[in-house]
C-alpha cells in the first residue's frame, strides 16, 4: 500500500518523545544532514537555511522543527529547489480533523473500514499505525485530531472519565507528532451525575463541567479542547433550558480557559423535523438565524465551527453567510473529506479545487481555524480508495497556506506516493483535479444537490428527500425546479453581503453552477450561453458520463503497484456503474417531467 | 390485553397430550356438559348433537373432537345458536402460518415484537404462551405451524441437527391443539455437510436428504413438512445445477414421503436485480415462466406455494395466473397477515374481504391448501395492534370455509374478543370490515401499488422503486402512468384464461381498481363514471384521510378496556399522520407531474 511517506520507512519506531525527535529521526532516515535549533517563540513556524557545506539548519519551535524537517524531506524526495532561506508560519493555528468514530467501532460516514482508536466499547489500536496516522498528519501540518463523533453515543463520554488513561495513553502517542487531541462530549453529561439539569447557567453544572476539565488536563495537559454538537439532529443542548449557544458554548469556554483549551461549538442547527409542505421555513437559513445575533457574546476561548456551505456538505454550495458576517467571534471551517455526498470513497473526487474556490470567497483573517471531517478508518491504507488519501495530504496544505496551487499541492501527493515518470504524473494530475467537476456534472444538477438515496447518500433518487423531514427540496415539477431563495423567495439571500448578495440574485448573473441553488426557473429558461436549462442538464449529464469513462481508461494506463491497482480498478468498476445511473435516471426524471427531448438525440429512458 | 378466548381462561394448563383432552378441558371450563365420541376416520371434522336432555354429543376424529368443541364453546359465548346436529369438516386439508421468525430473535416483517420462538440464536419460549398460541390457532381452525422464515439465517439450519430436540419439544407442546409444525430449511445445506453440491440430482445429496427426514421425522412423527424458498431474492435453488424446480421439489418429497410429509414449495422466483431501464422484462410475468411449463411434473406430496397476486402482497393484485392454471399440481394460495404493505399493524387493515375477493375468482377444488405469512409475535396481544388479531381469527375462519360471510366471521372475533353492546359491536364490525377499502384509498391508486418507503415498507414515497433493481415500476411521467400489462404491452395478460383476459384487456371493461396495474393510461383517461383518472385519484386520497378521521372518532366512542384502549388509539394517531402524508404527498406528486388542478378545489400542495 502506498502512502506519501513510506519511501522514507512504512513505519516509524516507538519511543520518540518530542516533535524535535521526530524531526531528528526523519531526517536521519532520509540521509539530510541538518541542525536543529529549536526556538520556542517560533512556535509552529519554521526557517530552513543552509550552510556553506551544504548542510542545513533548522530554527523554530519543537512543532516548526518537525514541520521544516518533513518540508525539507518533502522537498528532496519530490526533487524541488526550496528558495533558501525558507521560512514558513500557517495561517491557521488550529488545523483540525474531525473524526465521527463511534466506540463500538463503527465510523458515521466512514468509508475505509472501522474505527482505528475503538472497537467493542473501547480504546483499541495499534500503537504502530497511530505512528504512522501521526506521521501523516505531522506532514500534511495538521495538528488537531478529535478522535470520537460529535454524536456522542454511549460509552464515548467515558473518555472523560474512567477510559481518561486511554486518552492519555493515545495523547501520549500522537505527542511526538505534534498533534493535540481533542474530544467530542455530551453537552448533558452532568446529569449523568447526579444533577438534575445540564442548563449552562446552572452553579452546579457549570462547577462539574470545570471539575471535569481539571480532572481530564491533569491527564491530558495539551489536550485542544472540546468539541460539542448540540441541539443538533437530537444532540442536547441548552435550548433545552430556554439558554441560548452563547451561554452554552461560554460555560465550557470559563471550565477550559486556565488549560489554554478551546470550546469548538459546531454550527449545525436547524429544524430536522421539516414538514415539506412548509414552505416558509428554509433550512439554508438556520445558522445564521441561530447564531448572527449572537456575534460579539461569546468568551475568546469559543471557536464556533461552521461547515462550509449551509447545508451538509454537498457537490456545490455556496460560502455560509455565517462564515462572512460574524466578525466578532473566532470562526473555523468546516470541511468533510469523509466522502459522504461526493462518492463514499469508491467514486474519485478530489476535493482542493472546491476548497479553493470556499477560500476565494473568505475575505482574509474572517477564520481563525479550520477543521474536516476525517476520511480516515482501519482500512489497509486508512483511507479506503488510495487515491482520497489527496484529500487528506492537500488538506493540511490548505491548511497551513490557503494560498496553495492546486496543481502543485496535489503533484506533490502523488509524486510523494507514486513518482511515476513525468508524462504519467501529470496524467494522474490533470485527472484528480478533474473529478469533482466530473462527479458534480453527473449528480443532482447545477447546485440543486440532495438528489442521492436517502441516509447512505450513495447513488441517485431524484426525490428521495422530496417528501421527507429535512428540509432538502426541489419541488420539481413540470415546469420548473428549485426553490428561490432570493428576497422575493424566501430571503435567504438576505442574509448575504450586499455585492454577494446582488450578484446571486439575478438568475442572468447568477453563476451557472449556483443557479438552481438560489432560483426557481423553467426547464425552458435561457442560460448565458444560449442553451435551456432542460439541455444544459441533459449535456452536463451526459458529458459527467463520457469524462468518467475517459477517466477510466487513463487511469488504467497508470502504472500503480498492487495493492493500489487492484482497488483502484475495482472502485473505478463500481464508479462507472454509478455514474451511469446518475446520468440515466437524472436525466429521465427531467424528461418525464419537461416531455422536453435531448436536441442531439442521446438516449434518454422512458 | 384480549384474546378471542381470554374469556374462557388467560391461559391453558400444563399436562395435556391429546386434541380430545383440550376438548375435553375447554367445553369444562366453559360449563358445557358434553360426551366426545372419537372416530380417527373423520380426522379434522366434526358433528355435534344434543341429547334430549340437553347434554352434547360430539363426534369426530382427535382433532375434530377439539374444532368441534371450540365451535360449540364460540357459538355459546356468542349467543349463537347452533343448528343441530351440526356437521363440519375443513375445505383444506393443510390450514398453514408461516412464521418469518429468525433465530437471532427477530422476525422479518414482523410487527407484533420479537419471536415467540427464539432468542439469541437459540430456541427459547414461555411454555405458556406457547398453549395460549396452540388455543387460538386451534380455535381458528389452523393446523400447521412453520415456525422459521423462509430466509433461513445461521444458525436455523440446526433445527433439523443438534437444535432437533428443541424442535421436538416444540412439537409436544403444540400437539395437544392439533397443531403440527413445519420447518422452513435451507436447499444448500448438504454443502455444509461434507457434500460439494446440492444438486437435487445427485445422489449423495438425494441420500442427505433421505437421512435427515429419517432422523428429524424419528424426533418429530407428525412434522408436516419442509417449506422452501428456492432460487429466490438471493437464496440457493437447483438453478445453480442447472436444475428446474420440479427436480429440487421432488428430492425434498422423495425424502419426506415415508413419512407422510409435504414438500411446499415456494413459487416466489424473479430477477430481483432487474434494470429499470428493461422494458422487456415486467415481473409479474416470472412465476408463470418458471412453474406453469412443470405442471404434471411434481410429485403428489410437493405443494406449490403461490402468492395471492403476481407481485408481493400489495393492496390490490389480480389473482396469480399460477393459482389459475396449474390444473395437475397441488397448490397453496399464500396471503400474508404480517401488514407489510398494509400498515404494519399501525393503521387497520382487515384482510377478509380482500380475501374473499381472490377466492371469489378461483374456481373451486384449484388449491388444496392455504398458507399465510405470520402476523405474531411475542407483543402481549401477540399481534401488535390489538385489532390485528381479527386477521388470525378470520383467516382460520376462512381456511376452514371459504364460503364463509366476512361480516359474520368479524362480528364472532368482536363478540369473543370484546362483547360489547349490540349497536357498538356494529360499530366496530363495520369500521374493521371498511378499513382495507380506507388504506387503499390513501395509498398507491388502482392498482398500482408500491409507492412505499423502500425497504421498510410503512409509509408513502412515490417513486422509491422508480430506479430500483425490483422491477416494480409505474413509470409516471407528466402525461401518463402505469405498465401496459395486456396483450399489446408486456403481454402479461396473456398467461390468465380467456374469459379473465378479456375482462382486463379492454380499459373501458378493466374494473376501476385494476386500471393501473394493467394499464398505462392518460391523467385525462375519463373513467367509467365520467371522472378524469387524475381527478379519481385526488378524490379517493381525499375520502380516504377523510374517512381514516372518522374511523378514529367511530373508535373513539368505543368502549375498549386497557391496555387495548390505550395501544388502539396510540396506533391510531399514527394512523392519521400516515393517512395524511400518503394523501398530500401523491396527490402534489400527481399534481407536479400532471398540472391539472382538482376540481373540487381542496389543498394539494405545491
């Protein structure tokens, strides 16, 4: 199995105790001759400089060391001419992943195999592959790792209590790395211990909560906080106790704030009980509804999460209103690698061109971390189809510099992982960053999303949420689709900075991709380039085809070593069979509603 | 909770052997003096005569001894009398329910709780619920119990090896109400048994068989067979021999002949992966093609199983053409009291006149055995919804004599179970016999059925097997709906005999309720009674929540004794929601499609 680093070793040897050891040991394994200098102030940024001889020296703090070793080591194994002196600081101090592993092993919208911390109930791993995990996400620069689901199901509040040695036992582990853990926890827990209410307001809840916290830093002094989903899809909260998100996520900040350690308080609130027949209530307007009015109330120690876009993660979605206007609270973005809406790891989408193009639209310093829903399980390779390990690798990339070149970032994955000859490098390449184009035109069209089977979110069902209590819909007819969001419609637009605001609203400068995201329009309406929309989805579904098919056929000729061509070959296999469905039955759908025929006669089923 | 016969005693003592000893220990508890004449030639029938001095005498074979004694228990409890001497003997020799229950304790489409019979992979039961089973199957009139679905999991392969002794002491306890059990058993288990095939040809296998009846028959003498299911929704089957199914099925008799055992034979075979972009290919025609060609090739102990309709126990089906056709072929017609598709024993459903429908269009002596999927579990009430008993009763009822009046057999389940004042008792005969004519209303319109939740069942979703690999689809575009079943479409009309065909083929003869199951027809289609088909079908989904409201203000004013009461209108809101979401969400499904306002101007969602 390849994974970036293995030309180096396919594991790194226990007893490495700081970041500067890891530092020291890689560099020895990848014959670079350097001095480390370690400079605490410096913190996570680093300096490469060499001297007259050719040797290197490296100046930063424990974590900068071990990020400057894996640039440089990086750097040679790629064989890029890094500008010396080079100096480099992230742009986020928090560079999060968020894992939803269950305890009983399972992994919420895991799609490479089970947990790698849990199984039956408890802390279960293998102290070799956390190394490896620690390596991987060292290189990337990642420092974050929430190890247990924001849906905090039985035993997982016991990390913080009797399984509290196994989290410092792992902490322990991912220390040389320079990655801090952090754990998800159950906004009700109190109750669980003879208080009669989880209310933030309430002495002796917010006694337990800081109880708690000087219990689990004493174990875990570095540990980075804690992340809290409540009144969210079920999850407790304090709306319980007529309190709103400020009381509740400023309670947890006060128990953490003499450790350093952050509330991470995520964002995800909205009705999930809809009635689809209501078409007043829009969920893409929830969080801000939740959250905007609350901007400047909460403590310096509260980092609310908010995803990306304000649904769930789909193909294309607008920048969260939330992320733009609360300039008065920490912010970080959510991100997902877990592929949960964009193929479930066996279709390939390369998710850096999306990112991109989120990050285009934050103005600078408007976040202060980011975060993503972790991609990774038990399987072999850790990330179930070889190639999503780009996801993981350009992430951290992103992370440390939004500023990255997509290209380059992801030449650097795969030139790490594979280094095929040139000619078939840059075939791979072109090809990855491709993907999400290609899996965005054969799914649910021009930025309507949700068209995928309902709760695996694998595969077409036009209406599967048609009807349903989320909030997702269409309401495609014969005539139209999509739901206007504008002023006119249901004011979601409203909520927008007014130069957004504007170029969203008008369905002739609205960008074509966004199109059916904010506008109802006919199957007959005009787009700029002259085609109807009932056409410009049958093209778009027809071409995402005919891409997946090409896609296939390069990848096939890329000279990928076993275990990875077995995987890819078998996952392409199972794409293909998926784009073909999502071509087929999209299209049909449109066409039994329009009675509109395809102007260049493909064919269309019944 | 009230059973039919709780009347009588909650429960049946321990220590009866014989069918005459329940007679014997039922007409005592219920006061009635009566002498039991035994005569073993007239197996299940019965005559019952009075003695000048009011005394009873009943004469009859050991199980006719008991039908009998419960017949003159029911009409004494019920004020009914009796016109003696009265004789009666059963129209099918084999009166079956085919539990679905799995060994790890649940039961497949099961809504009554978990299995009466297993429990953690093991058999576990309370003896006394078992005698209270054995009395209410008896008093019904039904005399074969198949205790393990068809879908035979791990580890209920075994109850023909090392669970053989559980088997047996099952079938102790039944035998006392002339209950015999049936074991549902897996094609491919001589492969676990050292054996590299399972070819009903070979005669290693052959030999297998043979020996297995021998032992299990050793262990249980009156076992009533083994019931298959063959080459079906993924189960193995003689196909993987290249094998047809009067080969598999005539193995399985050779080995249970001896013993006086029946080989069932299950008849549910189709391409459950079928491509919705087939035409060709319309699944109600597969049975047909896989059985009506070995008619006159199975042996005299092999019983076709044959559901009802050509699909899968939806509302409306026509008749299976197999249960019409195979004139030189022992027949059992399946129906289903389990309400997979008809509420899931939430909303009422009351079967029987559904199913004095089909036997109203099979001629007689056609079948020679009726079997019906299970509706029991181990809930208090055994069936979940309290009402959902009616089901068991009648279809005993009805197994017995189909000739039987459906108002009467309804009125002597309600007069056992509840005995409530004549005009409430009416009440609640009228409501139960109405509601199947109600859910249909509500549901899928005319014919078309399965516009259900995939997988599950409950609930409305239009096109959830639109795109799906389970060739059930109604193609709806915005002109037109439903499958052209006749001679000029799938030509599945062509397997019935001509007098039905003729009946069907024609949409202006075709019975309004059949219209969509064999006809693709215009919204605009005008209707026997002048209404347009769209307009029909806004009409019904509005009577039907229309009329489920005033079902649950007639139920309302009952008086049902707890926990009944309780449970009954619990179910019944449910009932409500159900009935309100089928009805607004096919009629906007319909409304999207078709554009056509209702003329009556009521509230159809956009």
């Amino acid at each position: 199995m390849s994974l970036w680093l293995n030309k180096l070793s396919a594991s790194v040897p226990a007893g490495l105790k700081q970041p500067a050891d890891t530092a020291r040991f890689e560099l020895d394994q990848a014959g670079l001759i350097a001095d480390l200098k370690e400079n605490p102030s410096m913190g996570d940024a680093y300096r490469i400089e060499q001297t007259a001889d050719g040797a290197f020296t490296l100046f930063g703090g424990q974590t900068g060391l071990l990020y400057g070793a894996y640039r440089l080591i990086t750097a040679t194994l790629c064989g890029e001419q890094l500008p010396l002196p080079y100096a480099s600081a992230p742009k986020y101090a928090l560079r999060m992943i968020n894992c939803w592993d269950n305890m009983d092993g399972s992994v919420e919208r895991g799609y490479a195999g089970q947990s790698l911390f849990f199984e039956d109930g408890r802390v279960m791993y293998s102290p070799e592959r956390m190394r490896t995990l620690g390596r991987l996400l060292a290189s990337a620069g990642l420092n974050v790792l929430c190890i247990n689901n924001v849906n905090v199901h039985e035993p997982a509040q016991r990390l913080l209590e009797d399984y509290l040695p196994d989290l410092a036992a792992l902490a322990d582990l991912f220390r040389p790395f320079g990655v801090r853990l952090m754990v998800s926890v159950d906004f009700s827990r109190p109750m669980c211990h003879g208080i009669p209410t989880a209310d933030p307001l309430d002495q002796a809840v917010r006694a337990w909560w800081k109880e708690t916290a000087a219990r689990v830093y004493a174990a875990v002094p570095d540990l980075a906080g804690f992340l809290v989903k409540a009144d969210s899809e079920g999850r407790p909260g304090p709306f319980t106790y007529g309190r709103n998100h400020a009381d509740g996520a400023n309670m947890l900040a006060e128990a953490l704030k003499p450790y350093g350690g952050y509330a991470v308080w995520r964002c995800f609130v909205y009705n999930c009980r809809q009635d689809w027949r209501d078409t007043k209530t829009d969920r893409p307007k929830a969080a801000w509804e939740h959250y905007a009015y609350l901007d400047g109330s909460f403590a310096d120690n509260v980092i609310l999460q908010v995803k990306h876009g304000p649904f769930d993660f789909q193909v294309r979605e607008p920048l969260s209103p939330l992320l733009l206007g609360m300039k008065k609270t920490k912010l970080a973005m959510e991100l997902q690698l877990a592929q949960e809406y964009t193929g479930h790891q066996i279709d390939l989408y390369t998710m850096i061109p999306m990112w991109k193009e989120l990050f285009g639209e934050l103005p600078a310093d408007n976040i202060m971390s980011v975060a993503a829903v972790s991609n990774l399980g038990n399987d072999e390779n850790y990330t179930g189809h070889p190639l999503a390990a780009v996801n993981l690798f350009t992430y951290g990339l992103l992370a440390w510099d939004p500023a990255v070149d997509p290209a380059e970032a992801v030449t650097r994955w795969a030139r790490l992982t594979y280094a095929f000859p040139p000619k078939q490098e840059q075939t791979l390449v072109s090809l990855l960053l491709k993907t999400r184009r290609v899996y965005e035109k054969y799914t649910a069209p021009l930025g309507i999303g949700w068209m995928v089977t309902p709760h695996d979110h694998y595969g077409p069902n036009p209406s599967g949420y048609e009807y349903d209590l989320w909030g997702t819909y269409h309401k495609a007819n014969r005539d139209a689709v999509g739901i206007d969001r504008t002023h006119a419609g249901t004011g979601y637009l409203d909520q927008y900075p007014e130069e957004i605001r504007i170029r969203y609203e008008n369905p002739e400068t609205c960008p074509d991709l966004y199109l059916l995201f904010f506008h109802r329009l006919p199957y007959t309406f005009r787009m700029k380039d002259g085609r109807t929309l009932i056409q410009r989805i049958y093209d778009d579904h027809f071409e995402g085809l005919e891409e997946t098919r090409a896609m296939a056929a390069a990848l096939s000729g890329l000279p990928f070593p076993e275990p990875d061509a077995s995987v890819i070959r078998g996952r392409m296999d199972r794409q293909l069979y998926n784009a073909r469905e999502w071509c087929d039955i999209i299209n049909t759908f449109f066409f039994r509603l329009s009675g509109i025929q395809d102007e260049k006669g493909r064919t269309i089923y019944e």
